[in-house]
C-alpha cells in the first residue's frame, strides 16, 4: 500500500472537490484508492510522460460527460513506493 503526498495546490484541488458533482468526486476518489492500493497496475499508469530533466510523470484521465480532468502523478522522489501528486484539475491543456 502506497502513501499519498500532495503538491500544495493540487490538495487544495482536492479539497475543492466537495463543491463539485458526486460524479466527479467519486472518479477521482476511484483513482486514488487504486494508487493505493498499487501504484504499478497499469490502471493508474496509461500516460506517461518525461519532465526536460527526465523525472516519469503519469497521467489520469478523469473522463466525465462535462469535464475532462486529469491526475498527474510520480512515485515520491525520497519514498519510491509512494506517490506525489503533482496536479489534479481540468485537463485543459494537450498532453497527448
């Protein structure tokens, strides 16, 4: 079981998620409880990205009838087996 660590803003996302439909809270809510659970299954990895200095990136999509969102994540940079969200939010922006 993995840990889950927080980019300031991306928790304040998070915590915002209250405010939002019970749809997309809960899709969020299913993609957490998986990084949890393991953060290798393919589920939570099906983007990958490279940052310029070569850090992998993954990322979510959160795909809902109204709003596309994403969940950007890497394994935490001093705790391998845990997780470091890095962003989670609209996924207005083109990544692939």
């Amino acid at each position: 079981m993995a840990d889950l660590y927080w980019e300031p803003e991306a928790w304040r996302t998070y915590e915002g998620l209250a405010e939002q439909s019970g749809r997309l809270q809960d899709a969020v809510e299913d993609v957490l409880d998986r990084l949890v659970d393991d953060p290798t299954q393919a589920a939570v990895r099906p983007l990958g990205l490279r940052t310029p200095g070569g850090r992998r990136l993954w990322r979510v999509a959160i795909r809902r009838s109204v709003d596309d969102w994403s969940l950007v994540w890497l394994p935490h940079p001093t705790r391998p087996a845990d997780v470091l969200i890095v962003y989670l939010g609209p996924a207005t922006y083109a990544l692939g």
